[in-house]
C-alpha cells in the first residue's frame, strides 16, 4: 500500500471525486492559482481549470453563501477555509443557511457540500488562530462533523463527504498535514459515523478524536512498555457519535479518558462522557477524566503554549488515576 | 444524626428475614459495625451490624416478628435527638410491620396521610446520611399524583436496598482520607466533596459486581480514594471470603401442654415454595439402576486403611464419579432457562445436607477437577458448616446439578425433587449386600441403586440413560476416579 502524506491523501481524493462527479467543484481563497494555503489543491487547477477550481476574494461569508446557493441548485460544492479560525465569519450560512435548508424547505433542497480547512493549534499562532470547533459545529442538527486523525481516514472520509446529500463540515489539522501513513488506493470509503479501534487492550479506554488520536497512540506505546494495554477508540466522526463503538470498548475495560484539542466546559468529551454515563453506568470502576486544552486562549509563547495543550504526559496521568494507580 | 436499621437483604434471594435475637437494648451505646440482633434469611443465621454511631434509642420489631427487606428495625441517634418523625415514619415505607399502626393505622384519613408524608419529609432530611441518592432518584420518578399537598415531598422514608448491594453501606472510612481532588491540570474547578455522614464509597461496577456475587460491601475495606471500593477489592474479597458469622442458634421455644404449634421458618417457606414450583411446572422422570459397588467398596476400606486423613464416603465416590461423567454429558449439566438450555462448562455439584430444621445444598465447585481426597475433605467440611448454618450465600449458590443420599438412613432407592433451574438430580439410596448371578454362580455383592430425576423439557430419555451408563461405569471401576 501506498505511503502518502495527510496532505497528499486529501488531494488523491478531491482529484477522484472531481473526476467522478462533474458536478463537484472546489472554491476558497487561494485554493487555484496558489495551489492551496497549505497546497491540498497542488496541481488541481491545471488538471481541472478554472470553472472547477476556483478562486475567491478575502470573504468567508460571501463565498460560502454562493457554496449553499450552488448546492441548493444541483452542484456539489467543496468549500475550503484558509483555517476554520476565519470561518467564523461564515457562520451565519453555515449554521442558518446550510444545516437548515433541508429541514426548512421542507425537503425541497439538499444540501451536498462539504466546508472544508484545517482546525485547531498550530504552532505558535496565538490565541485567535489556534482554536478547534468541533463543538460548536458539532451542536448543530443538520450538520455531520468528521475529525479524521489519519491519511486513510482523511481520505475515505472526504470522499464519503463529498458524495453525502447533507452539509458536512471536514475537520483537517496544520499539523497533521505532513504525517504519512498508508492510503489504499482508489475507491477507498470511511463510512460517516463509525468509530475505529485504532488500538485494543483491556486496561482502559482512551477516546479520542481528530488531532489526537496520534497523541493517544504515542501514549499507547509508551504505557506498553510498562504492561499497561489501553483501548484507543478514534470517533473519527463527532456528529453523528458512535456510541455503540464507545460502549463496547468501556464495557470491556470500564474505566475510561477523554482527550480532544478544545476546551473543556460544553468541549467534545462533555459529550462523550455523557454517553458514557448513560450506557455504561454499571461499568464504570472510576469517574471518567478528561483532558483538553486548558481554560485560556491559547498563549503566543512557546512553552506557555506547550503547557496549555493536550498532550501525552497529561493524558498518562489521567489513565493512571482512573486505574488506581497513582 | 440519626441513623435508621433496617432489615437488609443478606443473601442474594432474601425478600425479608426473621428477627431471631436483639443482641442490643435500648440505651446502649452503639458504635458503627456492632452487632445488633440476629437475622434468619432464608438459607442462614447471620447478623445484623450497625451502620452508625449513638445510642440505640428505640427497637421497633420483636424477635420473632418477620419483616419484608427494608422495614424499619430501630433507630440509633443521639441521646437527645428527637426521633419521633422517624419511628412515626416506620409503618409508612414497608407497611408490614405492627407500626402501622403508630401512623394511623389501616383507615387513614387524607389529612393523617399528607401528616405521615410530611413526617417522612423531615426525617429523611434529617438522616442525611445514607439515603440522599436514593431519595432523589426517587423522587423523579415519584408520579405527582403520590405527591401530597403539592409539597413535593417524597412518599417513602424507607428505600428499598437491592438485594445484596445495601444502599446504606456501612460507617468505616478512613478518617483522614479526605474526598479525593480534583485531577489537576484537569481545569476543574469543583470542590471535593465532603462523604456525607460517613457513606462508604463504591464505585458502580463494584456494587454490580457484589451484587452479582452475593457479596456484602459492609465488610469490605475499600482502596480507591477516600476510602471507594473499586473492581480489585471485590476480587479481592471474593478471593478471601468476607468473614459473616454468626453466634448462638435460636432459642428453643419451651413447649406447654398436649401438643406444640411449630411456626413455619422461613427456610420451611422456601423449601416449599422452590420444591411446589419444581413438581408443578417441571415435568419429570425418573431413570433407575442398580450397580455393582463391591469394588467402591473395597476402595473405601483400603482408603480407610491408610489413615483418617485418606477416608471416603460411599457419597464422596458417587459424587466423583458424578463430576466426571458430568464432564462427558454435559447436556445434563446444564439449567433450563426458560427460552433457553444453558449447558456449563463447570461443573458445580450440589449435594444436599439434612441440618436440624431442613436442607441445604452446599456446592462443590469444579467438582470434576477435585481429587477425590479434596472432595472427601471439601464435602466433610461443608456438610459441617451447614449443620452449623456459618455457610456463605455464595456456597451454597451456583450449582450446575445435584446429589442427593439418602443411603445412610437405610434407604434402599428414592427419588428427589430437581432444584430448579438445574436439570437433573442424582438420589442415591443405601449400598447393601445382595445375592445376584455373576458366570452362573449365585455370589454376594454391594449393590448400589441410583436414580436419576431428569427435567423432560432439557433431558430426554436416552440422554439421562447415556448419562447413568457412564456414571455406573465409573463407580463399578473405581480406578477411573482416580485414573
């Protein structure tokens, strides 16, 4: 199987999508000429040309509205934001226009397109643009949210995204855009809404997502080497959420952390955890901890920067205390 | 801070319990874990132990009155608490017990009944102790009809414990372990919580697990923060067996005049409730046969002649040989379900002990892993124990099928009742020496008659047959038990 970069995956699956379906087309700031801020669009426009791969002004809003506007008359729109820092500014037709049309017309519009760009920390980008919104988007009904962690999933999931009916919003990652893994080649599909085991033992759960997943699979390497097997449950979807998944692996180990990228209060592991307490309640042999982002923007200093992320000593830490081991 | 007693499920299957004995007066001095009467369960004698300090203010059952789980038994508070509200509370939550009557007796009046609820209002937010979770969960799902006056009050001062999973847990937690702390770096900003009144922590799984085997929390020392009992000590526990034991038998009654009146005992109950719902509902057969025993006899005397310590019963060869052919016809090991024939693996086999006032079927687990000098010494020391009922619920629970012998009384064959879910059950009668054929010459013999009760629903006729063929096998050539 072939290795590819994060990156590379992203751009094997545009290009198959753009070949299969006429009707997908790639718009965004700097997403032709340029080649894309972080080059996922390497090569598309002169593969593609300029009806297919097109450029926008600095208006987050406005070229987002013309996405729905297309999608609501037939196309299949592939929006890319420089980062999902400047999306915010697109929320209105994210939220009120795309997540609602189907509902509010009563079905009469779909809605297939995909809002695309990387989300969360970088590297010393400071506090307005280094956040990860999984949450919010993932608050809204109408909406999918996939976090994929890795080059395959990366792949499979764009490609599920680009060919469901619904606006699905597609959670890339700066830093994730180098890693390499394998990538099957051509019609590799990742279904929407199913969870992987990236990992199994039976000590505890670690449940995680996007970013993250490969802070948990350096800490399940590490706790190895002190005989401590952990369950690395990657969501890869956040909305819907597969619970099922979730359970199965709790009920096994019944003790469990939740890592994401974001903040704590109303974070992506509120929500999991909710589920755990639900499904799992006569599982659990300890409260589930969480770890996240700590409660402050995020600092432009390096190491205040390094101190405020999710990492792996924090997250061994957590497993440890919810083993009793500490 | 008042702290109620009240009748707790002791074993797994115990709906109420005989209070035999007060071991405490009123106004004596109570500390958490005394001991403070003796319950009958239905299978035992165990105690009842103090969850709470103070002094025991008021007993509200007499020895010998039967309550369901959950009834009030006695308050214990401080000398100079006013306990009014709690013992005018007691007719309220299980209505069994004669203080009923203390709250108005059978014909409330509406007014006598929002009186009663606002009673128990006050007297559960007094005793703090145990009963918060309960209670809130409670009053959730209280419908808002129950609730009087509008005031929203809970209806029932006294929850109802899971069986064998007490939801007021006993007193001992390390005093200085404080609420463990947040996890730092956590970002959570929630204090630790204070344990209110001394409510042992436990986590979910563990209250499960105790449940599911028969495992009392009060007894176990917990290892999780602040005194929590987590997985490892309920394992741990199971490994050590938690010490539960009891003191005198009951006093014997003094008899007057012609003739005596024997009150049912709650074991009497449950014999005859599990034995009518075993002859109804189960339709049974009965397979005899007769075996050649001469050689199992030989075995017991050479054992005998080794020593006290090599000594076998005649039972102890049955049940042997029992597992072993067990573990080749494992459709007879097995429970019928109901929707369903679960076949075991393990072997678990029961034999039933006559003790004074009826019977009792301890287990002997992975029988068919035993030596047959481990069965003699296992099956000795149960049979003792349960003549002095000091059997754990979790041994004489979990049997696959069962022995029962009646040899000893000169029984020459009988056939026993199958103790449900289990599908078949072993009577073996008396080893007696007989005249039979053997080449054509009339010789003397042990012979040994088994009979074999078998649930028609999950044995049928040829497997049962297959069964005590394999069985006979074995005890006319002993040498297989020990092969």
């Amino acid at each position: 199987m072939a290795v590819l970069t994060y990156r590379d995956a992203l751009t094997q699956a545009l290009r198959e999508e753009l070949q299969r379906d006429d009707r997908v087309f790639l718009m965004g700031e700097e997403v032709a000429q340029y080649n894309g801020a972080y080059k996922v669009s390497k090569g598309l426009l002169d593969e593609f040309g300029p009806m297919r791969i097109v450029d926008t002004p600095i208006t987050e809003l406005g070229f987002a509205g013309v996405g729905v506007g297309a999608a609501m008359v037939g196309l299949r729109p592939i929006v890319e934001f420089m980062t999902w820092n400047f999306a915010l500014l697109a929320l209105d037709e994210v939220v009120n226009a795309a997540a609602k049309m189907l509902y509010m017309s009563g079905g009469q519009y779909k809605m297939p397109m995909v809002f695309r760009g990387p989300n969360g920390a970088a590297l010393q980008l400071a506090g307005q643009h280094s956040q990860a919104w999984e949450s919010w988007l993932a608050h809204i009904p109408g909406l999918k949210v996939l976090t994929p962690g890795t080059p395959a999933d990366a792949k499979g999931l764009l490609k599920s995204a680009i060919r469901d009916d619904n606006p699905v919003v597609f959670l890339e990652g700066e830093m994730l855009y180098n890693v390499k893994g394998e990538v099957p080649e051509g019609e590799h599909i990742v279904p929407i809404g199913v969870a992987e085991l990236k990992r199994e033992g039976d000590h505890c759960s670690v449940i995680t997502h996007g970013k993250m997943v490969l802070v948990a699979m350096k800490v399940a390497d590490d706790l190895a080497k002190e005989g401590i097997n952990i369950d690395v449950v990657d969501l890869r979807t956040v909305r819907p959420m597969d619970v099922e998944a979730i359970s199965r692996s709790v009920q096994k180990t019944n003790r469990a952390v939740v890592l994401e990228e974001g903040w704590e209060i109303c974070g992506m592991g509120s929500q999991v955890v909710d589920f755990i307490q639900r499904e799992c309640f006569d599982d659990l042999d300890a409260p589930v901890l969480r770890v996240h982002q700590e409660e402050v923007p995020m600092p432009y200093a390096k190491n205040l920067e390094r101190a405020a992320k999710p990492d792996a000593g924090k997250t061994v830490k957590a497993i440890r205390k919810v083993m009793y081991l500490d | 801070m008042a702290t109620k007693v009240v009748m707790e499920a002791l074993s797994p299957t115990m709906e109420e319990g005989r209070l035999v004995k007060w071991n405490k007066n009123e106004g004596d001095q109570i500390k958490s874990g005394d001991i403070l009467a003796e319950v009958e369960t239905d299978k035992a004698v165990m105690e009842l132990v103090a969850r709470g300090d103070g002094v025991l203010r008021k007993r509200l059952a007499n020895e010998g009155d039967a309550s369901p789980v959950g009834t009030l038994l006695a308050v214990i508070a401080a000398p100079d608490e006013n306990i009014d509200s709690i013992v005018g509370s007691a007719g309220a939550g299980a209505g069994a017990s004669g203080q009923a009557a203390q709250s108005g007796g059978a014909s409330q009046s509406a007014g006598s009944a929002a009186q009663a609820v606002a009673d128990t209002k006050e007297s559960t937010s007094k005793s703090a102790v145990p009963q918060a979770p309960a209670q809130s969960q409670g009053e959730a799902s209280t419908p808002p009809q129950q609730k009087a006056g509008g005031q929203g009050a809970p209806p029932s001062a006294a929850p109802r414990p899971a069986p064998g999973a007490p939801s007021r847990p006993a007193a001992p937690r390390p005093p200085a372990a404080a609420a463990p702390a947040a996890p730092k770096g956590n970002g959570s900003s929630r204090p630790a919580a204070p344990a209110a009144g001394g409510r042992q922590r436990s986590s979910p799984l563990a209250r499960r697990l105790a449940t599911e085997r028969g495992i009392q929390l009060g007894g176990i020392q917990g290892t999780g923060p602040g005194g929590r009992i987590v997985k490892r000590d309920i394992e741990n526990a199971k490994a050590a067996g938690v010490a539960a034991g009891r003191s005198a038998a009951a006093a014997r009654l003094a008899t007057e005049g012609d003739f005596k009146d024997v009150a049912l005992t709650q074991i009497r109950k449950t014999i005859a409730k599990r034995l009518t719902e075993s002859n109804g509902p189960i339709p049974t057969f009965f397979l005899t046969a007769e075996f050649d025993a001469t050689r199992a006899a030989e075995l017991r005397i050479q054992l005998a002649e080794m020593g006290d310590e090599y000594k076998a019963s005649f039972n102890d060869i049955v049940i042997k040989a029992v597992a072993l052919a067990l573990a080749e016809h494992p459709e007879v090991n097995a429970h019928w379900l109901g929707d369903k024939i679960r076949q075991f693996n393990r072997i678990h086999v029961a034999m039933a002990v006559a003790i004074e006032d009826g019977l009792i079927t301890p287990v002997l687990f992975d029988a068919d892993q035993m030596t047959l000098w481990d069965i003699s010494a296992k099956a000795r020391d149960l049979a003792g124990r349960a003549r002095e009922r000091k059997l754990m619920p979790e041994e004489y629970t979990g049997s696959t099928f069962s022995v029962s012998n009646l040899g000893m009384f000169g029984i020459d064959q009988f056939t026993a009742i199958i103790n449900p879910p289990e599908t078949g059950i072993l009577a073996v009668g008396r080893a007696e020496d007989k005249a039979v054929f053997v080449d054509g010459q009339v010789v003397m013999r042990k012979r040994l008659r088994l009979t074999m009760s078998c649930d028609h629903r999950a044995v049928d006729g040829a497997v049962g047959a297959r069964f005590l063929q394999t069985l006979g096998r074995m005890i006319e050539n002993p040498l297989m038990l020990v092969y």
